[in-house]
C-alpha cells in the first residue's frame, strides 16, 4: 500500500475535510485523510440539532447535514481517505503510525501533516467529585453519543453538570426522548453556553439553571440514586447548610473540553499551557516545520463555522509549504493576551513578511459591555473594534489588515478596553 | 408592554426589546437582522420551534431527523410522540421525508443524514 | 460433596483455588460478586512489598518475604505484569532516623535482602523529585509494583483450566456442620464441601460466624486513592512511603504497573463493610499527605479516584487456621498489607492446611501456564501486524487512550471466566483506564458486551450481578 503523501491529514471531522478540500483547491491532489471512525463527519454525525452553517452556507443546517456537505465535496474532489484508521504517534520527521484493518500496524511518511484531531470532554476524575463510582456518570458527549448514534437513552431522571453548550443541548435532548431533566448546575456565576441554548434548551422546557453551585457527592454503589447540589462562594467553595439532594438515575457531565493533543506532543510539538494546543504563527503552522493545525486540536471553538475558515487557511498554507514556499526570515513577534483576553491564535506573527490579512482569534475572560478590542505595538495602536457586549463563551476573530503588520517591530498585545468584566 | 428577549434565530442570540399591545409585537429593536425580527413577532403571539431528534430505524439504528420547518412551540411532545411512532427504512438519503404532516401541522419530518442499509 | 468450598474470589481465594487444582481435589469458588477480585483486591496500592515492615515472626512477615520471592517467577508463568522498581520510606525529622534502623533490622531478620539506610541527599539523588524535608530514607531495592487484578483473574483462570469450578454471583447465606464437611447454603441453591476455606475479605467475619463462636470481628479500614495520567508516572521511579504509624504504611507515592502515578491511601477504621465512596475530606489529606514526600505533583494530572476497605483483624496479624471449634473450616482472613504480596504464599500454605485433612495427590497432569489477554500496546509492529493479518479485529482501537483494540476485547468477553462487564473488560484489557476515564471507549465497548451476551445495550452492566431472569449471564458452572 502506498505510505508517503505530500500531505498527510488526521482526523476527518470539519477541520480535516475543509483543510483538504483547501489544499486540493490549490492543487495538491497526493493527500491522505485519516478517520478512526467508520465515516467521515468527526463529532458533527452526533451533533444532529441545527446551528451550524450560518456564516458558511447562510443557512442553518444540523451538524450531519454540514458534515455531508463536506464529505461530499470530499469524495466529488477524488481526496483519498481511510476510515478506521487510528493514528498512535507522529515523529518529529513526519512519520506516522497507523492501526488499521487493512494496513495492520503500518508507518505513512508525508511531506505535511495537519493535525485535525479535535478536543475530549474532561472526565468526572479529573473533576474529582467524591461519592460512589456507579454506572450511569456520563460525559455529555458520551451520553449524546449513546442517544443519537447507539439509540440508547441512559436514564429518565437527569441531573447536568456544567452549563456548556453540550450541557444544554443534551438537556433538551433528553427531555425529547421522554426524560425528565431536574437541573442544570453551572459552577460559575454564568453560564458558558450561547444564549440562544439557554432559550431553546432549558427556558422552553422549564429546566432549572443552578449558578454558583455544583454537585458534591454521589449516592448509588452501583446504580446512580442521587446527587447532592451545594451554592459554592466566590472561591468555588461549597457552602455548609446548602446541601440539596436529587433523586436521579443519570448524571451527565459537561464540564469543558480539551484538545487532544497527545499526538501533537508524541512529535515534540510546542504545546501553549493557555489553550492545551499547538503554539502556531499565523500561517497556523506548529513548532515543527511543515506541521500545521487547525480546529478544536488547536483551540476549543464554540462555531464549526470558524473551523472551518480556519482550517481553509491551514490547507492553504500547508499547500504552500508543499510547493516550495520558503520559511518566513527573521523570528517572529509575540502576540501576547493582555488585559481581560485569555488566550490568542496565533501566539507569535512574522509581521514583516505577512502577505494577506491576518486573523487573530482568542476568548475575553469576563463579560464586557460596552468596550473595545484594541491591538497595540510598542504602545502604538494599530487596531481597534468596539463591541456592544463580549463574553467567553464566543471565540472573537479579528482581521489585520497586512498593511498594518509590516510596520510593527515588537512584540504585539491584544486587549479589551473599557467596560469593566462582570 | 415591553418584553425582553434572546433571539435563537442563530448563534449570536441578540437581546431584543419587544412592544407588545394586546398581545402582538408592535416594535423589535435590539435585532441585527430580519431573523431577529420574525422570532420576536411569533414568539410574542405563536411562538414556533424547530425540533431535531432521531427516529430510529427498522434494524434500530438512529436516524438524525428534523422538521422540515417550525412547528407550534405547543407541539413540540406530540411531533416527538409522532417520531417515535415510526421506524425509518434504510437506506435513507439527507432530505428524504420519512413522515409527513407529522401530528397534523402540517410540517413533514425529513432525514438529516443519509444512512446506507 | 467438593473436598474444598473456598469462599471469596479475590486474590486470596483465587491463588488458593490456583495452588489447590495441582492436587486431585474437586474445589469450587463462590463469590457474591459477578466477577473475579471484586472486593478489596481491585482496590489497593498494588505493591509487592519488600517485607521489613512487617513484625517479626508475624505470619504477615512470614509471608510477604516468602510471596515476594515466589512473585517474580509466578508472574512470569501466569502472565501478569510485576516489576521490581524498589522502595524508598522517608524520615522528615531527624529525631526519627531510629525508627528507620528498626525497619531495617526488622528486614534483616525477616530475611529480606539489600536493605540500606540513606541520607535525605542520597535519597534525593536517586529520586529528585523528593522533598527538601526528607532527611533520611530506607531503600528497599526488592519492592515491587504489581497488577493486583490481573494477578487474580490470571489465577482465576488458571485453576479454572485445571478444574476448579467458579459460582459467582453466588452469596452465601448460611453454613451449617454436617456429617464429613459443611452444608454452604446460598442464594443459588446449597453446596456441600468437606473443607471450607474463608476468604471472604471484609465478611470473613460474617462468613467465620456462621460456624463459629471464637470471636473474629474484621474491621473496614477505607482508603482514598488518586490516580494520576501516565504522563505524571515518571515523577518518581520507586515507590515512596513515610514511616508507618499505628493505622498501617500511611500515604504513598507510587508509579504503578500500568505507567500511572498512584497516591494514598488514607486510613479511617468504619462500620460499613459497604462504603467504597470518596470523600471531599478524604481526597483532601491525600493531597496534603503526598506532598510532604514529592514536591510538584501535577495534580491538574488527576485522572480519577477511589476508594477500597482494607479487612483489618483485632491481632494485628493475618488470621489463617482452623478454629478449635469447627475442624474443617479454614480462615484466611484479615488479609490486609501485605496480604497482595502473601498471597501466593498463604495459598501454599493453605493446601498444607486442607491436606491434614485430605489426602493431597498431585495430578499428573498439571497446567502451570496460563497466557492472558494479548496486550497489543507492548507490542511492536511485527508483531502487530502478525495478530492484524490472523484476525482483523485487532486493527481495531477501540481505547484510544490505552490503545486497546477490538480483538483484545473480543478475546476478554470469551475466554474462560471471561469478562460480563465494563469493569470486567477494563481489567483485563486496560480499555477505560486512561485519561477520558471511557469516555470514548464505553460505547463500543457496551455494544460488544451487549453482542456477546446477547442482551440489551441498556442492560449492560459497569459492574454487579445480572438478574436470574437475564439469561444465565457469567454462570461459569460446567
């Protein structure tokens, strides 16, 4: 079987397809896409509410409609592809081991890899809730997974961890599958999911929204009974005497998702402790030359419509790495998150040899009202957008344009100005 | 009367301050686009909803389905009811009406994934 | 009538079980539980102590030094993970050195080997990651980590290749003195046995009760443990204790077999021979205490925590012998550390006891060898690809986490004793023990259990008993 590409990708979910097709569009045709599923379409083929598409398509599809779209370009494009395919490791020199039933355990060498692998939920061990260990503790994925693919509802009384989107679409989920959901308990004074999920997904079906509480113990040796929710204080504490107990058989978790980047550092690849991802420059190019990365596996994102844009520009990129495109000269710029930003892709810009416009994405760490996003150099404004409200949960895109960077010499911050984080 | 409310016509969720006089929405500001608009009027006087979940299929596989359009708010139970009632034949191609008119509102439910036999 | 009735399926039971099915014996093993070493053996430190802590002429110092000797060969011959990395007991106050002398003096006479004594420098060079505080430590070079679950099933299976019958989720009821033996009665039907060996773990004193007045109380003594990725397993090389107290070895820091980092346990005698929840408390001072040895514990790494009763007897000692006045029934109970490491000796032992009363004639045929689930993430790519090209299913990861493919897991649900459940699976293949805890794994894997045993994924059980009336689901009676 063939085993060296120009460009190899992993994973098939929208950031891998949308960085083939790009890639194919600039005219590399030796490209591999790698699925360890049985079909293309990553996390989207269980995301089957709608709100996908609106900035791509202009239209509001569900995640398998969006995913099909791709795929379909995918196949119509002649892109190779292998399903069921997992990847174990990559080395630094681009050398790729697979498992597969057709390969066995086989090694694919390519001349650029783009990492596509998207983001895991973090597990109730890692949140360390105390209290049993019963069946019926689920990840919100998981559970999504069970219902919308294995047609397995887990339970009919629902308690919810975390107030993410995941949180609140299985909510409502549940509820259409004829279970009744009992709360939603958010750790955090706010939710961290869309408004329009709170609307659509706990309002219309009367669900509670728990701020400021959590769950701290877990009743059921072997089968879920309960839950106990307690009110935590500014510390997320919680506080003695506000203890309330909730019969339940199913308790789903969706407390944050994390890049799965243990491949990314099976190759050395410089990981940013910010994002849990790649550390990229503008080309989305990792440490390791000719390596690049794009969606979730690089940033957690909230729209597959920004993943998609940027995993266009990582195929892009890639494709012009593959063609012969020198290494930009000099080193790069930081681009550092100042006051009331969290994080910013990329992490460091070759302002001087930048040819289009750049984007810089990155997530605020409070609610601001009212302000600015503003990017300095050396203290010298060469950005600013005003905003009528900016949260956390919506990743920010910001476009520079190229004339802006050529002049800068420093190191670059992005901040928010004005109206004070709530 | 003055309501507020979070369009879910699409991710942004815009704040909109509706007018209502006996009973119908007279203003909307707050919106960015027509969407915003519309939800406001018709969640005011007959809000409506688009629902998505699965009907599973005769080897009992899910089939990720939605409403073709929206649906009276008050319906949602009945079209779910509607759903679960059936069982998709495979091989269904995205876009295939697998019920139509389901609980007589006149809004058919349509597969939103093609899923082979 | 069986010649043996042992009680309780952890790793006690099971070795002995192993050890009894050399002899022309009919032996059967009943346990409550749907699965092999359900009880305190699933939920330990897993070390294969050196045994200098252990008092002199104890049958605890007996036989840890003894079963730490016998493991590196029975691992070898069963197919179960064991490595001798060495220990290290930290002293933190210089006032305190003398009690480390006593360990090693106990070690000397106990007959454990290379036992030294080391400045907090020299301990420190050996493991940087130790505190500034440490100033003195024992270095015991023949400590070992081992997989307490694999060590059981891998018995378990052993004894059931050479005859030994297993009725899980089987609780006995009663026990009651009849002509030539003991009358078990359970919740499936009775059982008749000339000898009865107790290995009932926390019940033992339930179990020894039924057919005894000599006053036997066993003691829960909980544990809270947290688990760390393997990305933290390199933190430290050797196992890491504190002096011991009273209430057993305290707080230790330990990579574990399986490449994690392992701390705890805590130490709280209970009543509730049940309670195996964590505790915010208890979590907390597993936290506190581990950090007096190790500086910089990722604890962001905290992949997952539990908790597990050790069975604590009031003679400070294991409790292994027949009662004076029920001959026949044979206690093995208040197993507690080191009792993982003794095992493999008490079970030799318990055969003598069994053969004052049975004739014991060893089978010609005998099959010491027992080879387990194939673990594809040790293996190289040739040899991967050898297993792929016979069967398929094996280029199928379904755990990504812990590489664990399709095939392994296949071959767990249909070996002898084979798994019935998501635990079941997880011991014995390794899918669901990394870092997203089964997040990804469990479907698949509920639907290959649901296929293999013909029920509903729904019905698919995390751990515990089947129904009756759900098939006679994990009956392994022949």
């Amino acid at each position: 079987m063939k085993n060296n590409y120009d460009l190899v990708i992993v994973g098939g979910g929208p950031a891998g397809m949308a960085a083939a097709i790009s890639a194919k569009k600039q005219g590399i045709d030796d490209i591999l896409i790698l699925e360890r599923d049985s079909e293309l379409g990553g996390i989207l083929n269980q995301c089957i509410h709608n709100g996908f598409g609106l900035h791509t398509f202009k239209e509001e599809l569900t995640g398998p409609e969006y995913a099909e779209r791709y795929a379909d370009q995918v196949r119509e494009l002649g892109i190779p592809f292998e399903l069921g395919t997992m990847v174990l490791g990559i080395s630094p020199e681009k050398e790729i081991s697979v498992i597969s039933r057709t390969r066995g355990a086989a090694k694919i060498s390519a001349k650029a890899v783009i990492l596509a692998m998207g983001c895991r939920e973090r597990p109730r061990g890692a949140l360390g809730i105390p209290g049993y260990r019963p069946q019926s503790v689920y990840t919100a994925g998981t559970a999504q997974k069970l219902v919308n693919c294995e047609g397995v509802v887990p339970g009919k009384e629902v308690v919810i961890l975390g107030s993410g989107d995941i949180g609140l679409i299985m909510a409502r989920r549940m509820t259409l599958e004829g279970a009744k959901v009992r709360a939603v308990v958010e750790l955090m004074p706010y939710s961290s999911g869309l408004k329009r999920n709170i609307v659509q997904c706990l309002d219309d079906y009367g669900i509670p929204l728990m701020l400021s509480h959590t769950v701290i113990d877990i009743k059921g040796k072997e089968k879920l009974e309960g839950v106990y929710v307690a009110a935590v204080d500014s510390t997320n504490t919680p506080i003695a005497g506000t203890e309330e107990y909730f019969p339940c058989d199913t308790l789903l978790l969706s407390c944050g998702l994390i890049p799965e980047n243990e491949l990314s550092r099976s190759a050395g690849i410089e990981i940013s402790p910010l994002t849990n991802g790649p550390t990229v420059d503008e080309s989305l190019e990792t440490s390791i030359e000719g390596v690049f990365a794009c969606g979730n596996v690089l940033h957690v994102h909230d729209l597959v419509d920004f993943v998609s844009e940027e995993a266009l520009r990582a195929g892009e990129n890639a494709a012009a790495y593959i063609k012969g495109k020198p290494a930009s000269p000099g080193t790069p710029v930081a681009v550092k998150p100042g006051n009331g930003v969290k994080y910013t892709v990329p992490s460091k810009l070759y302002a001087q040899s930048v040819e289009g416009n750049v984007h810089i994405r990155f997530r605020v760490t409070g609610v601001f009202k009212m302000a600015s996003i503003v990017v300095t150099c050396n203290g010298s404004e060469i950005f600013r957008k005003k905003g009528r409200i900016f949260v956390p949960s919506e990743m920010q895109d910001i476009i520079i344009p190229a004339e802006k960077l050529s002049a800068v010499s420093g190191d670059i911050e992005v901040f928010v100005e004005g109206g004070a984080a709530q | 009367m003055t309501r507020e409310l979070t369009c879910i016509g699409c991710p942004m969720g815009c704040e909109l301050t509706v007018e209502v006089e006996n009973g119908v929405a007279v203003s909307v500001t707050g919106n960015t686009c027509k969407i915003g608009e519309t939800y406001a009027k018709n969640e005011i006087s007959a809000p409506v909803r688009t629902v998505t979940t699965t009907m599973l299929s005769e080897t009992g596989i899910p089939v990720p389905v939605k409403t073709a359009g929206q649906i009276p708010k008050g319906k949602i139970f009945e079209v779910t009811a509607a759903v679960k009632a059936v069982r998709a034949k495979l091989p269904v191609k995205m876009g295939d009406v697998l019920l139509a008119d389901a609980a007589g509102t006149g809004v058919d439910i349509i597969a939103s994934k093609s899923i082979k036999k | 009538m069986y010649d043996v009735a042992v009680i309780g399926a952890g790793i006690v039971g099971c070795s002995a079980a192993r050890e009894l099915s050399r002899y022309e014996l009919s032996v059967c093993v009943i346990d409550r539980e749907s699965d092999v070493g359900e009880g305190t053996t699933k939920a330990n430190s897993a070390i294969a102590h050196a045994g200098f802590d252990a008092k002199e002429g104890t049958l605890k110092a007996r036989f840890n030094v003894l079963g730490s000797k016998m493991l590196p060969e029975l691992s070898k011959e069963l197919d179960f993970a064991f490595f001798r990395n060495g220990a290290l007991v930290l002293c933190f106050d210089e006032a305190q050195k003398g009690e480390l002398d006593k360990l090693a003096e106990r070690g000397k006479v106990n007959g454990v080997e290379g036992i030294k004594i080391l400045t907090g420098d020299e301990a420190r060079a050996l493991e940087p990651a130790l505190t500034e505080e440490v100033v003195a430590a024992l270095y015991a070079p023949t400590s070992g980590i081992v997989c307490p679950f694999e060590m059981t099933i891998a018995y378990a299976e052993n004894a059931y290749t050479n005859g030994v019958e297993f009725k899980l989720s089987t609780c006995v009821t009663d026990i009651k003195k009849i002509s030539g033996g003991y009358l078990v009665s359970t919740d499936r039907g009775d059982i008749e046995a000339k000898t009865v060996i107790n290995a009932a773990g926390v019940y033992a004193d339930k179990i020894h009760a039924m057919v005894s007045s000599e006053p036997l109380t066993i003691t829960p003594r909980k544990g809270e443990y947290m688990l760390l990725d393997t990305d933290a397993g390199r933190l430290v090389s050797k196992t890491i204790f504190q002096l011991p107290t009273k209430m057993g070895k305290g707080t230790l820091v330990t990579p574990t077999i399986h490449g994690n980092l392992l701390l705890g346990p805590t130490a709280e005698d209970i009543d509730d021979k049940e309670n195996t929840a964590t505790t915010r408390d208890g979590l907390a001072q597993v936290r506190a205490k581990a950090q007096l040895s190790v500086k910089d514990i990722p604890f962001g790494k905290v992949i997952t925590s539990f908790t597990g009763l050790r069975a604590v007897g009031d003679t400070d000692d294991f409790i292994i012998g027949e009662p004076n006045d029920a001959e026949g029934f044979i206690d093995a109970a208040a197993i507690e550390s080191p009792g993982l490491t003794s095992a493999p000796a008490i079970a030799v032992y318990l055969c003598e006891l069994v053969g004052r009363h049975i004739p014991l004639v060893k089978k010609e045929t005998f099959y010491a060898k027992r080879k387990g689930v194939p673990h594809f993430a040790m293996m190289t790519d040739k040899e991967r690809c050898e297993l792929i090209a016979k069967d398929p299913a094996y280029g199928q990861i379904v755990c990504r986490c812990c590489t664990v493919t399709e095939g392994e897991i296949i071959n767990a649900l249909t070996r002898p004793l084979g798994a019935t459940t998501l635990d079941g699976v997880k011991r014995r293949t390794g899918a669901g023990m990394g870092r997203c805890q089964a997040g990804f794994c469990s479907p698949r894997s509920i639907a290959l259990i649901a296929e293999k045993l013909g029920i509903g994924l729904l019905d698919v059980k995390k751990n515990g008993v089947y129904n009756i009336n759900e098939s006679e689901v994990g009956d392994n009676e022949k």
